[in-house]
C-alpha cells in the first residue's frame, strides 16, 4: 500500500512543485477518526503531512478544512503552513491536502501532565482564534441569531443523508436544541475539537492547532463547553 501511495504521491508533488520530486521517507504518523496523517520527506530533506479523508467520516470535507487553514493562517493564528489540495479523491482514493511538518510535540489525548504554562497559552491562544477579525479573510453572512440554528441543522442534515429511516430520538433532540439555544454574542471561528491531542507544543506554548476539520463561523461557546466536558476536563484545572 505504502509504495502505491508513495508514487502516486510522488508524481502529484512533482506537478505542484513544477518539478520532479523524490520522496525518500513515507510512514503513517497518526490516525484519527475522520483524518488518516502520513509523514513526507523529499530526498532535499523538506518535510511535509498529508492529510488524508478516510471515507468521508462525519460528514466533513478536506477542501473546508484548508480553506480555514489558509484563513488562519493569514489572520495570524497558530496552525501549520498548507500547500496543496487535493479534493476530487482520483490521485490516493480519497481527497487530502498537504501542510507543513512542525517539530514539536502532539499533547496526547489523555496525556494528564501539561504544564500550566502550557495549559494558559492554549486557553489564551483559543480566546485570541475566537476574538479574531475573520471578515476580511472569510465570507459569510451567519449572524449571531442564527449561528448555532444553522450548526444544528448542518450536523442533522449529515444524520438524515447517512440514516435510511428516521431516528426518533436524534430529531427530538435536534428539535430540543432549536428550541434552547440561545443567541451567542458573537460570531468567531470555532475550532470545533479542541484541547490536549490536537495541538502541537514545545512544553510552554502552543506551535500550532492541528484537526481543523470541525472548524466553523459560530458561538466560541461551542469550544469552551467542549474543552470543559471532554479533553479539558482530564488535563486541566
């Protein structure tokens, strides 16, 4: 499988570049739920990640998570350099794009021993991504009123294309979610996974976050009530 995909990949990089490549180094680094990470390295010792679909679980797309990462990107916030995207799926099978590698370290999922240093500079830098000024980089017309209706209905509409009959259970609670969500203040980019396991750090601060693919315009609340019931809530005071 792995020198199938080292050539196609291979000869891909070469017409992104506008020049032949030579990939001396490829190893599978990490798999998520909804991302396969492979591990690049060309014979002129540039080093790369391709960020690979994996069916298209929940319902999310490569081209969306790039276009967030580009955005981010050039609004300041920490996340990996991305280079190309591949969207259609014909070159590997599924759609993937390809970033930079960051040396650092990845904080594991149920890794208890971040530092506080460490743990400010994360809740710090996720405050600045949701108070950053993302219009002039990303077009939208969500509102306040509307943000966390439209994300309800977004994840409800990926339910109704995947289930052959309806589940009586997920449309009472998407209808008990319209029914009490209140309008958030303000519209910022939600990175919409995050916490220890999807950042890469030095040990005092964040390098860059990583799993862009839930990322969204809505309520920043979206992020906190995450990070305080799942991963913040085993590595954070």
């Amino acid at each position: 499988m792995s020198d199938v995909l080292r050539s196609s990949l291979q000869d891909w990089l070469s017409v992104q570049r506008g020049s032949a490549v030579v990939i001396d180094q490829l190893s599978r680094i990490a798999t998520g739920n909804s991302r396969a990470m492979w591990f690049i390295r060309l014979s002129n010792g540039e080093r790369f990640v391709a960020r690979v679909e994996q069916g298209g679980v929940f319902g999310t797309s490569s081209a969306e998570e790039y276009a967030f990462m580009q955005a981010a990107q050039r609004l300041g916030c920490p996340v990996a350099t991305v280079r190309w995207l591949e969207p259609t799926g014909e070159v590997i099978g599924q759609p993937f794009f390809v970033m930079d590698f960051l040396d650092g370290a990845a904080t594991g999922r149920d890794d208890r021993t971040m530092s506080a240093p460490l743990a400010t500079d994360f809740v710090t830098r996720l405050h600045r991504l949701h108070t950053t000024d993302w219009t002039g980089e990303l077009d939208s017309d969500v509102q306040p009123a509307t943000a966390t209706h439209r994300e309800i209905d977004r994840w409800l509409d990926v339910y109704r294309q995947a289930a052959p009959l309806p589940v009586p259970l997920v449309e009472e609670a998407a209808a008990w979610l319209h029914h009490h969500a209140p309008a958030c203040d303000r519209v910022g980019i939600v990175h919409g996974d995050p916490g220890p396991g999807n950042f890469v750090h030095d040990g005092q601060r964040v390098v860059a976050f990583t799993d862009w693919e839930f990322t969204h315009l809505g309520d920043p609340a979206e992020d906190w009530a995450y990070l305080i019931n799942m991963r913040g809530s085993r590595t954070m005071d």
